[in-house]
C-alpha cells in the first residue's frame, strides 16, 4: 500500500512539473508546489493567472451542468449505478445508434486509442505540422511514423498534398488525422474539401476527424462530418466537453464512428469515465443556450482583440475557434516568460511557426491583461496589415 502510495504521488508530482513545464513556468516556483498540494497563497497565485495557454472554457460550466453533476454525488460510492444515459444521450444528439459511440476519458484518451488500434505493426498516420500534436506524439510512442505535410502559405491545409501523400504510402497508412478546425492555426477545412479527401484515398484507410473546436466554427463553408459516419465511411469524428462545455478537468469526450471501429477500439479505452461528469456531459448536450452564449462571448472577444492587434501592427490569422494565433516577429519561447511575468500564459511553441503565439480566448478581464502585457513586450509596428 505504502508503495503505490509513494509510486503514485511520485507520478502525479511529475505529471504536474511537466504540464507546468509546458505551460511556461518554472517547475521549481510555488506555483508548481501549489499544484503538487502545497500552500495555500500559491493556489493564489495559479488563480490569479491569466490562462490563455491551453484554449480551455475560463467562463467555466453552466449552472445546469454543475447541478447535474452535483445530484450525481450520491453514486460517488458505486461501481454499478445510473450514469444520466450519457451514451444514448450522444446518440440520439447525433441521430445515430449506441454503438457508434465510444466514450473517453478527453478526446485526448479517444486519440490515443486510435493511435493504439490503427497504427501498431509498423503503420503510418498522414497529417500536418503543426496541429493538435498529441496525436503525433501517441505514434512515436508506438514506434509508428508520422508523415508530417506543410501548411500553405496561408496556413491552411492543403488537401491535395495530404491525398497524394496517403496514395504514396497507401498500404503503410493506419490513418489520416484532420484537424478541424485545426489546433494551433483555428483556421477550418471546408466541407468541399472534407469531402474532397474522403473521395481521393482508398475508403479503407481510416480518417480520425478531431472536432474539438466545431462549436465556435460559424463559417457557412464548414460542415460536421459525422454523415460520413451514417454514410458507413471509415471516419471516426473525436469530439470533447473540454471546450464549449467548459468540462476539461472532469474529463469526458467521445468517438463517434461505424459500429465495427468502436468494436476495435474499445479493446484499447480505459472506460474510467466519473459518474459525476456523465451526468454533467448529459446536461450540457441540453443546454444548448449555454453553448451559444460561449460562442458569442468568445467569437466578440477574438474579434475585437484581433482588430487591436492587427491596429498595433501585428497580423492575426483568422481564427473560428476560442483562440487565436499572432504574428509576432520574434521567436515565440522567450516570449512566453515574459508574458508570464505579467501574470498571463499565452501558448506553447508550435513548431515551425516559431514566430507565432497562440493565444486562448479569456474573459474580458483576462483579455485586457493580455493586451496590456502585448503592448509592453511589443513595440508598435508600423507595417500595414492586409484586411480581409
Ligand atoms: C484539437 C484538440 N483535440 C483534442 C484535444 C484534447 O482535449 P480533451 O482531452 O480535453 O478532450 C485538444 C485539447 O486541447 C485539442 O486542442
């Protein structure tokens, strides 16, 4: 007992140093003891933190999903118990049966699984540099290649290239992986362009759609992709309570795919959902004005916070998501501790867009920080930023 006791609390301690590491501050600080059960004024100091770093909900989860949560404490004591219908909840939002849906501990657990179902044996998984990279990470992890493709110029990804390059390795594929929209850019892959790379690869190669960020998506040219699932195409869509439920600590995303796919990946899932955040997840489906309201609120604050930017000088690229990306000159590592030091996280470096910053959506408080922070890092340039 004393062992797994030590083991454990070794594991977690580590976990929190390398996820602070990664947030840009010092694994040594009070900060990083706070986070390891430490002091109280150091919970303060995490509180007090503008966190624009990891695109989370900092408005936090609606008044309806906190009440569902709270009823469900009574279970907190059973293996067995009544778990809010949360698969068939998600079925009936998506109009499809029970068993196209595999829950997830994040849609981070339901990456790795189909990283661990598809890629063993020497596969391959076709994506671009940079997105979402845990995905990438999972593959090396399985001793599996990642053939990493550019953006274009203007960030996007480019189709064609990513058809073409899973035609070349065809038989080495175990899946394509689009983001959508894509993390760190926010910038969408159009229906037209969804459908164009379904139509130009093999229809056995399996295609992990991430639709992490689809709530905040308001441009007409994008489209869920889920009718390729009903249309019985080999596409799994991962999908999240992180972001517009504003669930990310509670844990809970979920696949959505043919009934045969979630039979060969539920093999690999873990299945250690709470019963707390399946009555939450149920609720949040509900509460749909809660959703738009985060939206909207987020949609206002990139707006406005992008056009400030782009006044001062600094090109912004045109996000749908609850983050954005800025053009900023210089090499974005140092730059994060210096944002630190005025008390706001902004994102990590995503390489190769070394001279970008990613920056989370916040409230309006958090967003003034940032600005104000921006313009002490920063000199006013002088450039003219193309609108449009
Ligand atoms: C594109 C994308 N996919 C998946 C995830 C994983 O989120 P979670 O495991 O909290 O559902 C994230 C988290 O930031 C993300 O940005």
């Amino acid at each position: 007992m004393d062992v797994k006791n030590t083991l454990s609390r070794r594991s977690f301690v580590g976990g929190v140093a390398a996820a602070l590491g990664y947030l840009g501050l010092d694994p040594a600080s009070s900060l990083a003891r706070a986070q390891a059960g430490g002091g109280r004024a150091s919970l303060d100091e995490y509180d007090a933190l503008a966190k624009l770093a990891n695109n989370e909900n900092n408005w936090g989860p609606p008044q309806s999903v906190m009440d569902a949560m709270n009823g469900a404490w009574k279970y907190a004591n059973r293996y067995g118990y009544p778990d809010g219908n949360i698969v068939q909840a998600i079925a009936d939002h998506h109009g499809v049966s029970r068993d196209h849906i595999l829950l997830g501990a994040g849609s981070g657990e339901i990456l790795n699984v189909v990283g661990t179902t598809y890629l063993q044996g020497g596969k391959k998984v076709v994506g671009v540099e940079p997105s979402y990279g845990s995905v990438y990470s999972h593959a090396s992890r399985l001793n599996a290649e990642a053939v990493l493709l550019p953006l274009d110029a203007d960030f996007r990804q480019n189709i064609p290239r990513m058809i073409e390059a899973t035609k070349r390795n065809y038989r080495e594929v175990g899946f394509v992986y689009l983001c959508n929209p894509n993390n760190p850019t926010g910038l969408i892959v159009t229906k037209a362009e969804v459908d164009q790379l379904l139509d130009g690869i093999p229809e056995d190669i399996p295609v992990l759609i991430d639709e992490a960020y689809h709530h905040y998506v308001e441009d007409g040219r994008y489209a869920e992709s889920i009718p390729h699932v009903k249309a019985g195409r080999k596409v799994i869509v991962a999908r999240t309570f992180s972001k517009i439920s504003a669930l990310a600590a509670m844990r809970l995303g979920y696949a959505v795919a043919p009934p045969s796919m979630i039979e060969e990946m539920r093999t690999y899932s873990m299945g250690s959902i709470n019963a707390l955040v399946k009555w939450g997840g149920a609720a949040a489906l509900r509460d749909t004005a809660a959703q738009t309201k985060v939206r909207e609120m987020t949609r206002d604050l990139r707006t406005k916070y992008s056009r400030e930017l782009e006044a001062y000088g600094y090109e912004v690229i045109p996000s749908q998501t609850n983050f954005f990306m800025v053009a900023i000159h210089r090499q974005i590592q140092p730059v994060i501790g210096e944002f630190r030091k005025h008390g706001v996280l902004v994102g990590r470096p995503f390489p190769p867009m070394l001279e970008h910053m990613r920056v989370s959506i916040g409230t309006p408080d958090e967003m003034e920080r940032f600005m104000t922070a921006f313009k002490q890092v920063f000199p006013p340039r002088t450039t003219t930023v193309a609108q449009g």
